[in-house]
C-alpha cells in the first residue's frame, strides 16, 4: 500500500492503495461484489427465512460482559519516541518485568488475574485482602493491583495499584500509589505482598524482604488447565505478589534501573510514570515505555517464532469510511483503503474480512513512514490479512512510530540518561 501526504488539517489522514493479497495461511480477502440485477421476482420459490440466531446462555453472556468490563480498566502507555523535558524533576522509573501484564483482582475468597483484553489468565488463593480462605463469601472486592505475572517464577510483579481494602486509589498521584505498596511489602505476609511461603528469596533493590530469586527449574505453580486461564494447585503456595522498585528518573536512577542486575527478574525495558498521573483506563502520555537492545529480548517485536521478521508489522482498525487507524483517542487515521476493496467487502460473498471495526494486520515495507511534525504523513504499507480479534485493540500511534525508530534510528540509553540528568528532550536519537 502506498499514501499520499494527509489532507490539509487532517491528523495522519492518508489516501491509500491497498494490495488485497494475504500471506500464507490468512484468511481470504475473498469476492467479486454480487452483480445488481433489480426488479420484482419473476420465478422460484420465495427465499427461505433467516435461521435464527442461537441463544446465548445467561452465563456465557455474564462472561462476555465481564471481559469487556476489564478490557477497558487498564492505563497503556505510549511509548517513548522522545524524552520528556521534565524527565528529571516530574517523573519516576521502573525496570519493567518481562511477562503477561494483568489486572489482579481479589474478594470474596478468591484472587483472579485478567490479560489487557479482559480475558482470564489465573484463579487462586492468595494473601492478598479478600483473596484467600477465610474471607467472606459476599464480602466485596479487597484490592486492584496492576501486575506483570512472570510464570516462570510464579511471581506477579506490582506496578500500581488501584484499590487496596476499599480504599480506592485512582485519583492519587503515581508516587504516591507507589510508596503505599511498597509500604505494604514492608509490612509483611500479613499483607499478602512479599515472598510466597517456602518459595525462593533474594534481594531487590528498594524492596526489603528479597526478590524473586531464579527461575523454578520445575517450572510455575500455575498450571495451564483448559480455555477458561490457568489455574493454581491447592492453595497457590508458592505463588508470590511482590512489588517492582522504583527510582526518581533522574541520571543517577535511570541508571540504576537499566543497568541493575539485581532485580529478581528479567527486565523488559524501562517504564516512566508522571509523578503526578491518576490511574485511569484507556491511553495516556504521562506514563512512557521505553526499550533497547540491552534492556529486553523484545526490542523490536518477534514473530510467533521469536525471530525478527524483516517487515515490521502493526495492527489497525478498520473504519466504516475505509479508513483504517489507530486505538488512540481520538484514533490516528493512518491509511484508507481503495474504494473497490470496500465494495467488495460490503457487498462481496462471506464478506472476507468481516464488519467494520475489524483489527487487520500490515506490514511497513520499504517505504516506511513518513513523519511531518510527528504525524503520518505517508505509509507504504501492505495488507497481510484480519488480526488477531481476541488482543481487543490496535496498536497505538506512538508504539508504530517507536518500533519503526527502532529499526531506523533508535532513541538511545545516551539520549534518556542525557535528559534524566537535565539536558532536555531534544535531539535524542542515534544516528542511523
């Protein structure tokens, strides 16, 4: 697909041309429109009706209700394509934990973990406030946390918090949130955040008590048991919750949170929080994430294979205009499909592709994006075929310019450490 430069006070709104082949394995982008013939019926039977639709039973449809409740409570964050210029004196970092980031949710005797889609990933017993045997059956929820679950060390890693024993957190400034599990940790088993009972101990930094010691050879309590998530055996022993450590994002804790080999944990990157933000669903600029070769595995995203395909690859929605864009709010428009690709998807058979809103998946090929002010200007871009619907969202705009920097010209450790130690945001990227 290639574009041409964006109307004229259009953000990223881009003509486009579209190829309509799909890789291997994809779903057809399948049809000659019907042909319109008109007119009454002349002969043959009438056409049967509809069959109807099945019924979905109450419990299925109490499931998908709660999956969409949780798809929308996550904060996201952008990613960093330049540092703040405040980086030093409003904001905080944290080495951010490889694995599956979550929402845990405890009450009435149970600890449930959810994926950014809202789907299931794990139900057990904890220590956690309303977690755990004991707990009133009716009793509400006891607390919210925002975890990254590393498996292979059966820890969830706490990276804010949203409720705590009713107490609803939200509306509090991130150092604040921050501080009090932390705190919390501190405090002991008592809290369910620390060490699980007779699981490994070891030491992270800002976080007295231990970290998470090396990986289980044996592998993760948690144990996948069908569709519905992941399961603990018996009581969850051995499973932990631990709070992730936290710097100012000045030079000296930039430093330590990206070069610290003492986590506990695999980094994945570096997380900045504005020292200020309120913890609401949906994106926000005030929390950044940030990666480079040294600090992740996954740098530049992988294929299902775990290797770097040459292509980078994104997922965008498409719109009833044929547009298609990003998940920010208000949504980038970053290319329209031609207008005879849209007929046949309306009109074609099967309608190949689906509704609009569907999430279709492009690769970037040679001539990447163009960038005016920090806006599509042009894409030359390449239809594969439909996402995966169950991720929820396409990407945002920032991760799009962020993984194709990181193939061009990377922002580098030296242009963060730079601004973290008061030099300003400008100018931070490598050369390339």
């Amino acid at each position: 697909m290639s574009t041409d430069t964006p109307g004229e006070g259009q953000r990223g709104d881009a003509a486009a041309t579209t190829s309509t082949r799909v890789g291997p394995g994809e779903e057809p982008l399948g049809g000659r429109a019907a042909p319109c013939t008109g007119g009454a019926r002349t002969s043959g039977p009438p056409p049967p009706p509809p069959p109807p639709r099945p019924r979905v039973p109450a419990d299925a449809q109490k499931r998908i209700r709660l999956v969409e409740f949780w798809s929308r409570q996550m904060m996201i964050p952008e990613w960093m394509t330049e540092p703040p210029a405040t980086l030093a004196t409003e904001w905080l970092v944290l080495a951010r934990p490889e694995g599956v980031r979550c929402l845990v949710v405890s009450g009435a005797g149970w600890t449930v973990a959810r994926k950014r889609s809202g789907a299931l990933l794990a139900r057990f017993r904890s220590g956690l406030p309303g977690g755990g045997r004991g707990a009133d059956p009716a009793g509400g929820v006891g607390c919210i946390l925002d975890c990254v679950f590393d498996q292979p060390r059966a820890t969830f890693w706490v990276t804010d918090v949203l409720l705590w024993r009713g107490l609803e957190m939200e509306d509090c400034g991130a150092d604040f949130r921050l501080f009090w599990v932390r705190s919390k940790e501190q405090e002991g088993l008592s809290t369910g955040l620390g060490p699980a009972p007779g699981g490994p101990s070891g030491a992270a930094p800002g976080v007295p008590g231990g970290g998470a010691g090396p990986r289980s050879p044996g592998g993760s309590p948690l144990t996948n048991n069908g569709p519905g998530g992941v399961e603990v055996e018996g009581d969850g022993r051995g499973v932990s919750v631990r709070a992730v450590p936290f710097w100012a994002a000045d030079e000296a804790g930039v430093g330590e949170a990206y070069g610290s080999g003492a986590l506990g944990y695999d980094r994945d990157g570096l997380l900045f929080v504005h020292r200020g933000m309120m913890y609401a669903g949906g994106g926000t600029p005030l929390a950044l994430l940030w990666k480079d070769g040294a600090s992740s595995r996954y740098f530049i995203e992988t294929d299902a294979g775990g290797g770097v395909p040459r292509h980078q690859s994104t997922v965008l929605r498409l719109r009833m205009d044929g547009t298609v864009a990003t998940e920010d709010d208000p949504p980038v428009v970053v290319a329209r499909m031609p207008a005879a690709f849209m007929d046949a998807q309306r009109t074609g058979p099967g309608r190949p592709l689906g509704p609009e809103g569907r999430l279709l998946r492009f690769t970037v090929r040679e001539g990447g994006i163009t960038l005016v002010d920090g806006a599509p200007a042009g894409a030359d871009l390449k239809l594969e075929g439909v996402g995966n619907q169950k991720r929820g969202r396409a990407d945002s705009w920032s991760k799009i310019v962020f993984q194709h920097l990181a193939r061009t010209r990377p922002l580098t450790i030296a242009a963060v450490l730079a601004a973290a130690g008061g030099e300003g945001g400008e100018g931070g990227m490598a050369d390339g």
